[in-house]
C-alpha cells in the first residue's frame, strides 16, 4: 500500500507478509479492541466491587481482617496495572492481525506486551494465594492435619512454577531490549514451550481448587440444602477453569504462529480473565455475610417504621380525656376503674394488688405490663463460618 507523505508516496511495510489472497489494511483493519475494552472493563468493574465489599466486612462488620484478604488487596491492585500494561499496546496494533499493522508499530509493541507478561505471574500467585489461605480459615482448623499440609504445598508449587515462568518472561533475550530490536547483539530463548507449560500447570492448578473445596463442603455435617448453596458460591471456580483450558488453547495456537499482535490479543481474554475469576473466586464467600447484615437493618429499621405508625394511628383514635387525678392522656388502669361498675370501686380503690384475688390482680398485671410474645426456634448452628 502506498501512502501520500510530503508530496511523495511511500510505501508501508506490514509486520508480517499476509496470506494469499488479502491485501493489508492500514487504515481501518479488523480489530479485537473494542471487544476488548467491554470485556476488560467488565472484568475490573466486578472485581473491584467485590473487593471493596469483602473489606467491608471484613473492616466494620466482622472486624476480622486477615492475610487472606490482604493478599486479595494485593492481587487487585496488581490487576489493574496489568490491565493497564494491556491497554498501553492499543496504540500499536493489539488485536490487529500483524499484516496490518505497521513493521514500525511492532517495537513499541513488544515493549509494552512484555510488560503484561511479566506482571501476569505474581499478579494470578497472590490471587491463588488468597483462595488458599481461605480454604484454611473456612474448611481446615486442625492446623496439624493432613488437608493443612496439602493446601500448603500447593501453595510452595504454584509459587514455584510461576516465580521460574516469570524470570523466563524477563530474561528470555539477554538483553531485554533485543525482543523489540533484533539487531541488537545477544541472544534469546524460545519462550513458546513455557507459555505451553504454564497454562497448562494453571489449568491443573484451577481444577484442583474447584474439587477441594467442594470435597470438603460435602464431607460437612450441614444439611444438603446448604451444601448445596455453599457448592454454588465456590462453583465460580468453574469459571477459572475454562478461562485456563481458553489459555492453554491460545498457547497452543501462538505456537509457530507470527501473526503475534492478533494472538496476543486473544491470550489477553484468557489470562484477564483467569485473575478476574480468581479474584471473584476469593471474594465471593465473604459477601453473603454483609448481605445478611443490610438485611437485619432493613428489617429492623421497618419494624420500627411500623411500631412507630401504629402507635400514632391508636393515639390519635383515642380521646385524651383527663384523669381526675393526673392529667394527660388516660391509662389502661384508668379506663378500666372508670368503665368499672361503682359497686365494685369501694374493694379495690386503695387497695395493693397483692391484696387482690390472684385472678384479678394478673387481668390488672397484664392491663398494666402488656405481654411480648418471643419467638421459641432456636438459632441454627452454624458448621463453617464465613465470616
């Protein structure tokens, strides 16, 4: 394609030679952004929400803040600078097929791809982290037992491989620069493979933490129509799944492939997604609990509501008339000595109410001290607490 620059035309070299039959397109391509920026907003939206819910509670309702929640903290803020490293390579042809984009594009590209990558491992490490040390504070309190020990160790493994995923990614051309430059001296490694490995490790990692819990939720003595709603709220774990088996599927797919800004872009889908259901998968046993709470206050706040509207309903059906003794509104006490028969004033006016039968002195006990009636269910116990 030719483009008119100073009078002149010049010819626009693509990043890679397009299949038979297209013709480049510099000037309006097809392009995965749009999709893009709805799904990675949606992503951040979501996610954000929830963790400022979980520190919610976990801050002013529980008072019960822990490492599991910092390293949610921790995990979100290192999710929006790997959104951002993601959205820095728009400018430069991501999610554009390479024989559209600009041979100039494809430096600053790299530059800014490779910045996505390397934040990706501690960023989806400290959000495993706090699905881990979750499980321990919901499903494990011996801490001697055989589960505390295996939740440990795929702890030690995920932080293994990831750490070594992530030095591959930052040393893969020494120097770094040589990515975006090849006529720099130096030398790379086939960084392929292990984006192969990676997924695939993650993939069994994601499988691994949806059956845990859901082995020891129906292990648990509670009733099966709460295993059953503790079972959904952990059942977002399928979502991590297919966003790994998406990953593992991309990889496969770059693999070979030099069609990298298009590739790249849709791997994006896959790895923004994997730490957004992390994330949830982390924050969403917690939420029910402030639920619970802005239940309670709205119905309390409606029981008084209703208290406060009937007593001014029966106050103003009433006639405040005066007592002869006191003034105001009359009392139980008084309407009934008032509305008595006189023949029966001369026994009980002066008299205690202990001097009175034990039939009338309770009738005048409970004119006077009217009854609450309590409700006799005792509370269920609870068998895991998600507080």
């Amino acid at each position: 394609m030719a483009l008119a620059q100073n009078g002149t035309e010049t010819e626009v070299l693509g990043g890679l030679a397009p299949p038979p039959g297209i013709v480049p397109d510099f000037v309006d391509p097809y392009s995965l952004q749009p999709a893009m920026i709805g799904v990675f907003a949606f992503y951040l939206a979501i996610t954000a929400i929830t963790t400022l819910l979980r520190m919610y509670t976990k801050l002013y309702i529980t008072k019960t803040p822990g490492w599991g929640d910092y390293t949610a903290c921790i995990a979100m803020l290192g999710y929006i600078v790997y959104c951002a490293s993601v959205f820095s390579t728009f400018p430069y042809g991501a999610g554009v097929h390479q024989w559209n984009v600009p041979l100039t594009n494809l430096a600053p590209f790299a530059r800014h791809a490779i910045v996505a990558e390397i934040v990706y491992p501690p960023v989806i490490f400290c959000a495993k982290l706090s699905v881990f040390l979750q499980f321990i504070h919901f499903f494990i309190p011996d801490h001697a037992s055989k589960s505390f020990y295996m939740v440990w160790a795929f702890i030690v493994f995920n932080f293994l491989y990831l750490a070594v995923s992530m030095m591959v990614f930052a040393l893969q051309c020494i120097p770094l620069a040589k990515i975006w430059d090849p006529t720099l001296e130096g030398h790379c490694v086939d960084a392929s493979t292990l984006y192969i490995t990676v997924a695939a490790i993650i993939l069994f990692s994601d499988v691994s933490m949806l059956l845990l819990p859901l082995t020891w939720i129906w292990r648990s003595m509670m009733s099966t129509k709460k295993k059953v709603g503790v079972s959904c709220v952990f059942a977002i774990g399928i979502i991590a799944c297919v966003t790994s088996i998406l990953h593992l599927y991309y990889s496969v797919e770059e693999y070979g492939s030099g069609d990298a800004t298009f590739v790249l872009a849709q791997l994006t889908f896959a790895t923004g997604g994997e730490i957004a259901s992390a994330i949830l998968c982390t924050n969403l046993p917690i939420l029910p609990r402030i639920f619970r709470n802005m239940a309670t206050k709205i119905a309390t706040t409606y029981s008084q509501i209703r208290s406060k509207s009937k007593f001014s309903r029966s106050s103003s059906n009433t006639p405040a008339t005066a007592s002869p003794n006191k003034k105001g509104p009359l009392t139980s006490w008084t309407r009934f000595r008032e509305s008595a028969p006189k023949m029966f004033k001369p026994n009980y006016v002066g008299l205690e109410t202990r001097d009175l039968k034990p039939g009338f002195a309770t009738l005048m006990k409970e004119d006077l001290e009217p009854t609450t009636e309590t409700g006799t269910d005792e509370p269920e116990s609870r068998q895991l607490s998600f507080a």
